[in-house]
C-alpha cells in the first residue's frame, strides 16, 4: 500500500509540473490574473465543453438562419454561372466622367429595358464601369457600344477617344450550367477525399464530428453569402475549397490535443473525459487564434487590394469567401467540433462508467476501505478512491469537481505553502 501511495504521490507531482499553477484564484495570497493570461498558458480555466448545450443553440441558431436565408433569398449568382452579358468602359471620356446613372440610362433608351447591374471598378483615373445585363445578341451589343461611345467618348491611353476601349463578353447559359456542374463536383470530390482521410486518421467519434463541423461550414458559409447578398462566381468555388480544407486543418490541431490528452483515460480517476477534451481545446486557443490572424491578415490585404486599386472582380470574390471560412472555421472548431464529439463520446459505456469513477471519487464519503468493499479491482484503484482536495490557493473544494486548471492536493498535504524542505 505504501508503494501503492508513492506511485500516487508521484502522479500528483508529475501532474502538478505540467499544469500551470497561476491560475485566477479565490484563495487568500493567491495570484489573480487576467484574461489573456489564462487564454496563453492554456490551463483549462475556460469551461467550453461545459457549456456546450449553449454552443450547440447558437450554432442551430446560425443554421437555421442560413437555411432559411438559402431557401427563401437564394444566391446571387454571377455571370458565369447564369449566362448574359458584360460592358465594360473607362469612367473617364471627352465628355467628362461617367456615372453609373448615366450608363444605366443610356442602356434603358438603346434597349428599351432596364440592366441587371451597372457598377463602378477601381477609382481614378484607371476606373472603369461594368454593365451586366441578360444575354444579348451581336446587333443590340454593337448598337450599346455605339451608344456609350457617342454618350461619353471614353478615352485610351493616348487621352483620344477610342471606341476600342469599349468591351464585352458573353456567356451562354449552356456554359453557365457547365461551370455549375463542375463546380459542384469539385466540392463533392473534395467532401469524398476528406471523409476517406478523417476515416483512417482518427476513430469514429472524432471522423464524425470533423465531418459534421465541414458540412457545418459549408452551410453557414452559404448562408453568409446569401444574407448578404455577395455574388457568387468560379473564384468563389474555388475559395470556398480552401476555407473548407483550412477548417479540416484547425479541426484537426484540436483533435490531435484531445487525442493526447485522453490516451488512457479510463486508466486514472483525476479528470472525466469531458474534462481532458475541454483541457485541450484550452491548450489549442491560441494556436487556433494565431493561425486565423495569420490567415486574415493577407485576406485583408487582398480585399484592399482588390476594392482600392482594382475594384471588384476575382481578387475580391476570392477574398470574402476566405475571409468568411476562415472567421466560421475558427468557431466551428472550438466550440463545436469537440463538444460534439464528447456529446458522441459520452453517450458510450467506457466513457459512462470512467465518468462514474471520477465523481465517486470525488464525494467526501468515498474511502478506500469503501472501494474495496465494493469489489475494487486491486489496491490502485482504492488508492484512487480517496478524496482527492482540488485546492486554489489554498481553498479545498471538497466533493465537487476541480476548477479548470486546478493544482491537486492530497489529504493531509498542506494546500497554501510549501513544506520547507526535510520536514
């Protein structure tokens, strides 16, 4: 038995080297730090699984917003994908500068009909607008051309009106339903390979929840763009692939921490599933936060980039749905893939009887003579069934469960001050 105790002993002091003592307390003479303190050293001091049944309504909430938003708005969806016609011309001609207004009603009195969009790209001198409107033949193409030059003379390079400065560009709707179909089997392509990878990585609990969190961000991602209205194009099909596979990425750094922490788990009574599943995703805050910055950052130069210098267009439709995933991704792979796989993890029997071992142990009454009375299986686990004092600064909580991140104590150990030493 007293080998028994120093092995014990032993794990408390091991344990006690790895978490980190400075932990907000309530103890008299104990630190007290801040907020961004505890979210660096990653102690487990914020109760995220926990919490879980509100993560998952703010969750359904944002699910259900979108799902309506898909149904009943639908997408805005680009020339590429619905088929007509753009113009494009320089704002600036010989007959000053051109004005969205302008352009829109120089359209309506040739074509007898209203355009879809009339826009302004870039600012300056180097602006330009585009006109978007239903497809067009050849005859009323050329009859607008001639229009907006007579209206404007846009000028070239050389400061003389040039009517070449005008474009255009169709696309059929046969084009449009091809890039549609194969923007759809993109993404089914990479939902396949990403299921067959999370299926051979990791045990069915964890592929199950990282394959929820990705049809969770697809969703809300859709959503987004459709609430607000963002056109969707080639390159946001294209960015919508990244984000996905930014999210696997960070859902994956969350798994590998709850994957180490829980090895063996039903080997030892100190922490309950659910507890070493919230330690880790603690112990990956910062790292999720530093990847998304990093990420947002040339997301952000991009949008500048894109909006001041180049106007809207490709840059722009790749950077807002970049910027949308990873912002989604982040949140999905903190606060719901982990509590969904522990909500999937509790609902076993090995993690159903561990948890009952923790919190027996942690009840006042529980002894060892008890344990062993009750058909413990050898004196280790009797060890274990005494009263573990989760102590912060030095205030025992006897018979409830240890405060994320607290320094265990053992029955009779001093919890305020060390012992000096030899005593």
């Amino acid at each position: 038995m007293a080998k028994d105790t120093a092995e014990d002993t032993a794990e408390d002091t091991a344990s006690t080297a790895v978490e980190a003592p400075d932990l907000e307390a309530t103890g008299a003479g104990a630190p007290r730090h801040g907020f961004f303190v505890r979210l660096y050293t990653g102690t487990g001091a914020f109760e995220v699984i926990g919490k879980r049944k509100l993560w998952y309504a703010v969750s359904g909430l944002i699910v259900l917003a979108c799902i309506v938003s898909i149904a009943l708005k639908g997408f805005t969806f680009g020339i590429d994908f619905e088929g007509g016609t753009k113009v494009g011309m320089p704002v600036a001609g010989q007959n000053g500068t051109a004005t969205t207004q302008q352009v829109e009603d120089v359209f309506s009195k040739t074509l007898g009909r209203a355009p879809e969009s009339v826009v302004l790209v870039g600012n300056g001198s180097s602006a330009t607008v585009q006109i978007r409107s239903e497809a067009l033949t050849n005859q009323q193409t050329d009859q607008l051309r001639e229009a907006l030059f007579e209206a404007f003379k846009p000028k070239a390079g050389n400061g003389q009106p040039d009517k070449s400065t005008i474009s255009d560009s169709a696309v059929s709707e046969t084009w449009g339903d091809q890039i549609t179909k194969k923007a759809l089997i993109a993404l089914a392509v990479f939902l396949v390979l990403a299921a067959i990878y999370i299926t051979f990585r990791y045990e069915r609990y964890m592929a199950m929840s990282a394959l929820l969190t990705l049809v969770f961000d697809l969703v809300v991602t859709a959503g987004v763009y459709s609430i607000v209205g963002f056109e969707v194009t080639p390159a946001t099909v294209i960015g919508l692939l990244t984000i996905l596979g930014f999210s696997l990425y960070d859902t994956v750094i969350v798994f590998d921490k709850v994957e180490e922490n829980t090895h063996g788990f039903e080997h030892t009574t100190r922490r309950t599933f659910a507890e070493q599943a919230n330690l880790a995703v603690n112990q990956t805050f910062m790292r999720s936060i530093n990847t998304s910055l990093i990420s947002v950052l040339p997301i952000l130069a991009l949008i500048v980039v894109a909006v001041w210098l180049l106007g809207v267009g490709t840059l722009m439709d790749l950077a807002l749905v970049q910027l949308v995933g990873v912002i989604v991704g982040t949140y999905s792979s903190i606060f719901f893939a982990t509590p969904l796989l522990v909500t999937l993890r509790e609902r076993t029997d090995l993690v159903r009887t561990h948890t009952r071992r923790v919190l027996n142990r942690r009840k006042p009454s529980a002894t060892a003579s008890d344990v062993v009375t009750g058909g413990a299986a050898d004196l280790d686990e009797a060890a274990d069934a005494v009263p573990a004092e989760a102590a912060i600064g030095g205030t025992p909580a006897v018979g409830n469960k240890p405060t994320p991140g607290a320094r265990p104590a053992r029955p009779g150990r001093p919890t305020g001050k060390r012992s000096p030493r030899g005593r």
